[in-house]
C-alpha cells in the first residue's frame, strides 16, 4: 500500500482519535492516525511542561521521520500568508495551539536535500537566538526563531509556516498538524500537510535510519504514542551558522 493511501485510509481514525482540536482542513493534508506525544517517562506531554525556546524532537508520522516540536513563546496566526509546496499547489498554514497559540510542529526534514537530525549530528537546528543570513533579496537580515539548516544555509520562518526564508530550499518544511487538549494541555500529533519529503527520504535514507531506529521498516507507523525529548538530548553534536 502506498503511504499516502495508507494516510488517507486512516482519516476516519485519526478524527476519533484526536481530540480538543478542530481538524481544519488545509490542502495537501493527510491524515495518520493520531500519536499522543509523551516523556522518556511515559508521562503525556503537556502544554505548559514545554520549556519555550528549546527545540525537541519527536518522530511523526512514521517511525523514523523526524519533527521539531517548539514552544515559540509568542503567538501565532494562521494562514498569514499563502504557501506553495514546490509542486505549485497552495495551502494555508494551520497556525500553532496551545493557550498562547504558540506551540508549533513542523517535519525536521530539511526541504532541500533532506538534512535532517541524526544520533550523530544534525546540521539542521531551531533558533531562538538571532541569527544573520543572506535572505531571499540577497540582502543580510537577522532574525530570531528561525529553523537554520547549516548544509547549505536554508532558513525557515516557523512563527510563519517555516516558508522559506533563505537558501536553495524549494518549499516550506512539512507542518505537523497537533490537536492540542485544553482542560489536560496534551499533545498530540494527528497530520501532515504541506510539502513533505517522506517518500523521498525512505528512499534515500531508509536503510541508515533503519539501523539507527532498530527496525525492520523504517516506513512503519509511529504508533499511538510518540517520545519526545529534546533536540541536544537526541544528537550528539548540533551545527550552528
Ligand atoms: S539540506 Fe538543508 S539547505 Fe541543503
């Protein structure tokens, strides 16, 4: 079965199983079954347990796909502007949840050539810190909360979408849609929409990541829950530029 049929097989699923969260509807979005987002201690991850500014990672929709999970500490809007994957198709970004609006998920895939964090290294990072680059006018701009990925500095805006904001990536990192539950403040993770690179890194990286993942198909479903620690606790050594 294809994936993406897989994700649209399971709909119905992840509608019953999210909850607390209007599932609006953004094109290019597929849904997976929902994973509830928790510790190391298989204690269900809460809104307000997220230490803003810190980058963590978790794996969405499938077993070895990686995500950041970010507290940006400010409040987001959604569908600020309109977004292309590299296909030309339009969609609207969902904007972040929680009670400031200010927790957002996006695939840590970079959308150029599929950087992403490993146990070793990851060049590919959330900043919170400013950072300076040369955007897309070729003009230099600092700018803070910005996904950076070092191998050939592409910038995402995640307050925005993570449109891209510099370098050779074509479109936006892929959003993870999260259904956000506000009597409990849990997390869970219930789509992805947007551009994603999953086919593509299953291809190029799915034998290394199954060996790093311990699993026979690195193309399996993340399950009802997903772990989440974060980013410098799950890579050895993080690149910044
Ligand atoms: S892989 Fe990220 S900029 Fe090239």
């Amino acid at each position: 079965m294809k994936r993406r049929e897989f994700g649209q097989l399971c709909a119905s699923m992840a509608a019953a199983a999210s909850t607390g969260t209007p599932l609006a509807l953004a094109s290019e979005r597929t849904s997976y079954p929902a994973s509830i987002l928790h510790t190391d201690h298989n204690e269900q991850v809460t809104a307000s347990s997220l230490e803003p500014g810190t980058p963590y990672l978790f794996f969405y929709p499938y077993i070895s796909t990686p995500c950041f999970l970010i507290d940006l500490d400010i409040e987001t809007r959604a569908g600020s502007s309109n977004l292309q994957d590299q296909t030309g198709e339009a969609y609207k970004w969902l904007g972040g949840v929680g009670p400031k609006r200010s927790i957002v998920a996006y695939s840590a895939i970079c959308a150029h050539k599929m950087s992403h964090p490993a146990k070793e290294i990851s060049f590919i990072n959330y900043r919170h810190d400013p950072v300076t680059f040369y955007n897309k006018a070729g003009k230099t701009e600092q700018r803070q909360r910005v996904i950076s990925c070092c191998s050939e500095r592409s910038v995402y805006d995640p307050v925005d979408g993570a449109r891209v904001l510099a370098g050779p990536a074509p479109q936006p990192l892929a959003a993870i849609e999260l259904a956000y539950e506000s009597d409990t403040g849990a997390l869970s993770a219930t789509a992805s929409y947007g551009g994603d690179m999953y086919h593509r890194f299953f291809e190029k990286f799915g034998f290394r990541a199954a060996i790093e993942h311990k699993v026979g198909d690195p193309a399996a479903w993340v399950g009802d829950k997903t772990k989440i620690r974060k980013l410098s606790e799950y890579t050895g050594q993080i690149i910044k530029c």
